[in-house]
C-alpha cells in the first residue's frame, strides 16, 4: 500500500529492526514507547483496521496471537502483557495498518 508507513517497514523501504519475523506478520520496537517494553505486531497483509477483516485473515490474526506464548518466552516478557488495539481516530489510532501493540515491562499501570 502506498504512502503507508508500516508497508514501508515490512517492505524494506524504512529500515526497522525486527524482533520477530514469519510469513505473515512481524514485530518491531515502537518508535515512542508507551511502556518498558512496546512492541507492535504487524500482519504484512495491509488492513486499515481490525474491522476490515474477513473470516480468512481474522483467522490469520488468530495464527499470528497463538504465537504469542513462544514469542513472549523468547522476547522475555511471558510474565505479562498488554495488548491494545486501536480502531480509528477517536481511540488514538494514527497508523491506518492493522497493528497490535504489546506492552509490557514493570511499570504498567492498571485501567
Ligand atoms: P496507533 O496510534 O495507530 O495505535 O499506533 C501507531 C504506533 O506506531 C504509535 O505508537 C507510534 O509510536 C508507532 N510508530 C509510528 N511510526 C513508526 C515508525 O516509523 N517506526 C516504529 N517503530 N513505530 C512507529
Ligand atoms: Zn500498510
């Protein structure tokens, strides 16, 4: 998708460092963490948010959650963790690619 940063990172056009890698998603360090640990999950699939999903790539996004436990463990954050979605403008959501923010780390603060 054009103009669109985080195709931009999956496609090698930004460099970022990735944390994790496989075929359908990768995880990256947010530019501006929110919390010790902010991580983003990004399918490579281009959606511009979670409601634009069908059943197949909602079931995509399930592959890529199920991972979690093993990321988590070798990331160092299985202790806990956080995710967040935003969907639109009004919930904070300022990058329109499908993204899921991990957080984690000592500090998180309870809603
Ligand atoms: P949103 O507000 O859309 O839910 O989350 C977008 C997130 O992407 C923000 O937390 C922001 O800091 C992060 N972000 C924006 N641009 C970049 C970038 O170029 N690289 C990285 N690593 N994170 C970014
Ligand atoms: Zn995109």
């Amino acid at each position: 998708m054009e103009n669109c940063i985080f195709c931009k990172i999956i496609g090698g056009v930004i460099p970022s460092e990735r944390l994790y890698e496989d075929d359908k998603m990768i995880i990256i360090k947010d530019i501006a963490p929110k919390a010790e640990t902010h991580l983003l999950m990004i399918p490579k699939k281009h959606y511009s948010d979670i409601t634009g999903l069908d059943v197949t790539t909602a079931s995509e996004l399930g592959e890529c959650l199920l991972k979690l436990q093993e990321i988590s463990r070798k990331l160092g954050f299985s202790d806990g963790f956080r995710l967040i979605i935003n969907k639109g403008e009004k919930a904070g959501q300022t990058v329109f690619h499908l993204h899921i923010h991990i957080l984690a780390g000592d500090n998180l603060t309870g809603f």
